[in-house]
C-alpha cells in the first residue's frame, strides 16, 4: 500500500496569497475508508466571499486587462500548459491526497489526475485558437454595413463543484473559464477540497497573476450561496444535486446572472438479446454503475434487459459481482473504494432498504461487506423486481447500487429508458448497430454511449436534458460557456444615411 502524505495544512487562496478564514472556522476532513480524521480545511463564509471576488474582479481589469482578460489567448495558455505540467508532476500525490479524502480507489485517482492535466492542456489548445477567430466576419447582404465578431471573457465567474470527482469537475469549468480570460472564484465541496487546495499551490508556483483563480472551501450555504447572489459575479457554474441547483438558479435569476447547471442523473442501459458476448456486456453494465462506487452522475443506475437473456445476463452479472476487490482504497487491485461520507453511506442503506420494503429483491450486496469493519464501504448491489413506481426507480442513489427491469420489444426499452425526469446519459448495447443508432436519436439525454458505458473525451460535449441540467460542459462548448459574443457593426458609406431629410434641403 501508498505510504500516507502529510495532508497540507492550507488556508483559502485568495488574490495569489493563502489567508485564514475571517470567522477563524475549520471543517474537519476525514479518511472515509477509516473513519479517521486527517486534516482540515478552511470553512469560508460571506466575508471571505467578499474578497475573494474583489480579488477576481481587481484581477479581470488590472492593467486595462493587459495582464489576463484582453491578453492573447497564448498568453493564458502558457500558463495553462504550465498548470497542466505541474499537475503531471505532482500526480502520485494528488492522486493519494483525493484517495485519503473521497474514498476512491487509487487506480481511478490516478487516471482522474491525468484527465486533469489533459483538461488543461486542451483548453490551452483552444485558448490559443481563440486568437484567430477573433474579428469574424459576418456576411452581410448589403454593402454599406459590416459586421464581425469578438468573443470576450464574461467576467469573473463563480464556479461550484461536487465532490465525487473533486479536481476533475472544478477542472472542467476552471480550464475553459481561464482560456476565455475570465477570472474565477472556485468554491469545491466541503466533503472533498483538498485537491482543489493543492491547484491553489500549483498556480502560486507557476506564477499565475493574482486573483485570476480564488479557491474557497467551506459548506454551500456559507460559502456557496453568497457567491451565487453576488452581484459582482457575472456567471455561476455548477455541477451537482439537483435541489442545489434549482437553489443557485433563484438565486442568479434575481440579478439575471447567466447559470449552467450539471445536474444529476438515473441513465438507462439497454441491453439487446443479440449480444455474441455476454461477459463483454456485463462488464460494461458494472463499469457503467459501479465504478467510482457508483457516484457519477451519469451512472447507468437503471439496466434494462431483453428477456430472452435476463436470466444469464444476471447470474454473470452476480459472478463478475463477486469477484470485484472491495478494500482500502490505496491497496493494489481495489475496484470499489468506500463511499464519500458516512451521510452517504446513510443514505445508501436507506435506498437499498426501501427498495426492498417497496417489494424489490436484493439480488446481490446490499449490505457492509464482511471482511471491511471500519470505513463507509458498502457492497455492490444489484435489485430485481423492480418496478417504475419504485423510488430505486425514479431517484438518484448516487451509490454503487444497480435496478433491473426487464423488456420484450424494442419500443417497450426505449419507453423504460426515457420514463425518468433526468437526461444525462444513455447507453444501448447491441450487436445490431442500426438498432443502436436509432435507439441513440430518441434517448432522451445529452449523452449516449454504444456498447459501453462511461467514457468520457475532454473533446466532447457533457451535459443533460430535462432535470439534469442545461448547458454543456467540456469541448468547444465548454470554452462558450464562458464568453459573451460582441456584434461590431460600422457604417462605410461615403453617404448619408438619408432615413431624415437633411435640414440643407428644407
Ligand atoms: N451532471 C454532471 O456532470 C455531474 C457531475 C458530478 C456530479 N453531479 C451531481 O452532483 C451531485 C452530488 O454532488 P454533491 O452531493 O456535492 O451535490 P450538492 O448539490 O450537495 O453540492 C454541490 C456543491 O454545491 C454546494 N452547495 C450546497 N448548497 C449550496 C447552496 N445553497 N448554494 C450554493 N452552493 C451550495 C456544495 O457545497 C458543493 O460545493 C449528484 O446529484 C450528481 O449527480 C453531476
Ligand atoms: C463525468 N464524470 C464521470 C467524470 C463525472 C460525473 O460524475
């Protein structure tokens, strides 16, 4: 096993510099797969809200906004690349401090750190390509008019993240805010900050111009909600629960503050009888619900299984179940981790046992596995008889807990899929591609995946339908979340315009 690092003891990054909260609060971090606390992290309140948004507001127009909002693209991208370098430095100890602090298995905090270094580096890319794409021109039918186009930074935004990925969420909305020129307030979950902290370190090292990214830890409605009304804030991010983010957009609405919302989820994987490769299906069935212990958003929660294989499909399903690595995070091989918090854990155990007083069947898991006594770890699940009006069915477990519904026919799976308020993701799996093309244009989600379940390309665009949320972050989308489009039209006739009779001529 990893050897244990020293949990940095860090205050809140604000204008380039580290201050203690005002109020003097720590919010204690604790090892979920222990139960032991190791560290903590500043709680910031409205008072440090206050200048951490003055220090992004300073750092948007400090010199005319030579030093970052109206410096070329490359310009920020240097940076960004240098962000992106240091990160691959410091990968093995991000990736042990987000393992101490979420619960998640080693290996995925690894490939989690080299997303986030492949994040900044894209949208350096981008940045750069910026340049060229300023000053478009726009086809006019007319001659005395032309028109081109600037895309500027939208200003400082405030950024709000979850904790079940915590560097590579605030990643996804920090790369693609400093690319446009924007400059940031960041405040991650209280649940899992350390990482975010450390970002705070690697932009100190790198020289980033102070208060182009603050970095604020503390409880949402402390440190969250404040930045989300304030009026100096000119665009909220968010990704995570729905009830937060129906909170953050009455909040942005009463000062008509543009918002993006990545919300949660219950996705669909459909799986057809054609299938040549049982095993091969299942594996994706368990990445796509058990990886990450099932707290993703996108989670293929919801596996629907043509009859005529449901029963196979399922005892392979409880073989392949049984045969995952449920330990301490940090051993060699771990496939499932513990969960984020003991609320977590909580509330999971609430699901499963609803589930069954609700008439469902614990197929598989269920429960604490045996050989783990400490640490919030909860077996893989799998339910059966299940059925729609079952809330297994209908809401978000955001745990390592998968429900069953059998289909005949093709329509019959396509109704089952869509019958959710949430649109996040999809998957179908089948031997037939056609069906699986015409199964991806009417899944009702921003996301849908053929014969697999999960992959996620910093190229393409993430987000959801319906409850889950509008907006799409990641790709080129991801960078326009950030900027405002400037029409400049001027007037190039030697004429008059001639709409009022010049007063010459009365
Ligand atoms: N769509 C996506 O891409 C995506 C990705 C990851 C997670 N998620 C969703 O995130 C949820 C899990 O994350 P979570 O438990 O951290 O969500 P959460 O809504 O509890 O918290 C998210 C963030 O909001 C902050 N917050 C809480 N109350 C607030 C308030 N009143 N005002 C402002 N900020 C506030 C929290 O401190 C945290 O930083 C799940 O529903 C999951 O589906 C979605
Ligand atoms: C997109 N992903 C899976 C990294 C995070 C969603 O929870």
């Amino acid at each position: 096993m990893a050897a244990r690092p020293e949990i940095p003891r860090r205050g809140l990054f604000i204008g380039g510099g580290w201050r203690e909260p005002t109020l003097g609060r720590r919010i204690p971090v604790i090892n979920p797969a222990t139960e032991d606390t190791i560290g903590d992290i500043p709680a910031a309140t409205a008072e440090d809200v206050e200048l951490a948004v003055a220090a992004a507001r300073d750092a948007f127009s400090r010199d005319g906004g030579s030093s970052w909002s109206r410096a070329s693209g490359a310009a920020r991208a240097k940076y960004m690349n240098a962000i992106a370098a240091k990160i691959k430095d410091k990968i093995s100890f991000l990736a042990l401090l987000e393992t101490l602090d979420s619960g998640k298995p080693k290996d995925e905090a690894i490939a989690d750190m080299e997303d986030v270094a492949a994040c900044f580096e894209y949208y350096a890319g981008l940045a750069e390509a910026l340049d060229a794409k300023q000053h478009a021109p726009i086809s006019l039918p007319m001659e005395n008019f032309k028109s081109y186009v600037l895309k500027e930074p939208i200003g400082v935004v405030g950024l709000i993240t979850p904790w079940n990925y915590p560097l590579l969420m605030a990643t996804w909305k920090v790369a693609p805010a400093l690319a446009a020129g924007c400059t940031a307030v960041l405040k991650p979950s209280e649940l899992a900050s350390l990482t975010c902290l450390e970002l705070g370190a690697i932009c100190e090292e790198i020289g980033l111009p102070s208060g182009v990214l603050n970095i604020i830890t503390g409880m949402g409605p402390d440190a969250g909600a404040p930045i989300a009304s304030h009026p100096h804030v000119d665009k909220i991010a968010f990704t995570g629960s729905t009830e937060t983010g129906k909170r953050i957009m009455t909040a942005a609405a009463q000062m008509v503050k543009p918002v993006s919302l990545e919300l949660g989820g219950k996705s669909p994987l459909i799986i057809f009888d054609d299938v040549a490769d049982i095993d091969k299906a299942v594996e994706w069935a368990m990445f796509g619900c058990f990886v990450n212990g099932g707290q993703v958003c996108s989670a293929t929660s919801r596996l629907l299984l043509h009859e005529k294989i449901a029963e196979r499909f399922l005892d392979r399903l409880v073989e392949w179940a049984k045969n995952i690595k449920i330990s301490d995070p940090l051993e060699e091989g771990c496939r499932l981790g513990s969960v984020v918090s003991e609320g977590q854990y909580e509330k999971i155990k609430k699901f499963i046992s609803t589930a069954r007083s609700e008439g469902g069947t614990i197929l598989y898991g269920g429960d604490r596995p045996k050989h783990l006594r400490r640490g919030f770890f909860i077996e893989p699940t799998i339910i059966t008889d299940v059925s729609t009006s079952m809330q297994i069915w209908r809401e978000e477990v955001f745990g390592p807990v998968i429900c069953v519904k059998v289909f005949r026919t093709e329509s019959e799976a396509v109704e089952l899929a869509n019958d959710t308020h949430y649109g996040l993701a999809g998957g179908v799996i089948s031997d037939d591609l056609e069906r699986c093309e015409r199964i991806a244009k009417v899944i009702n989600s921003g996301i849908v995946w053929i014969n697999c379940s999960q992959p996620t390309l910093v190229q393409a665009p993430w987000g959801g339908n319906k409850r889950s949320g509008f907006g799409r972050e990641l790709g080129e989308w991801g960078l326009e979340n950030y900027l405002s489009v400037k029409q400049v039209t001027k007037y190039c006739s030697d004429e008059k315009y001639g709409w009022y009779l010049s007063p010459s001529k009365l």
